[in-house]
C-alpha cells in the first residue's frame, strides 16, 4: 500500500511539474524543451528541480525582495 502511495505522489508531482513547464512563458535556467525531458526522464529529481529551480516567482511572491 505504502508503494502505491509512493508511486502515486510522483506521478502527482511529474504531471503537475509538465503541465506547469509547458504553460510557463519563459522558465528559468534552460528552455522549456529541456525541462520538459528532465521532467519525464527522472522521475523524482526532475519535478523536484522544476518546482526548485525552473518555475518562475510571482511578482509579488514572499521573501522576493527586502522586507
């Protein structure tokens, strides 16, 4: 049961890293062709790294700048 979990939160968090790296205008640090093959081909690390390192900040997000 407890593999099934496991198997299940990855795949939650690939889909939601694709389907992010595919809206995102200009991600950051490599084009999004290239998120997208990390993304797929590593299965843990790469939507790790999307939500780490390729997603975009709002504007407006927390701890963007100077408080």
């Amino acid at each position: 049961m407890l593999r099934v979990l496991a198997v299940l939160v990855v795949l939650a968090a690939t889909i939601s890293a694709l389907v992010e790296a595919v809206q995102t205008r200009v991600p950051r640090l490599l084009p999004r062709w290239l998120w997208v093959v990390v993304i797929v081909i590593v299965p843990v690390l790469g939507p790790a790294a999307w939500f780490l390192l390729g997603r975009v900040r709002a504007e407006g997000a927390r701890g963007a700048g100077p408080a």
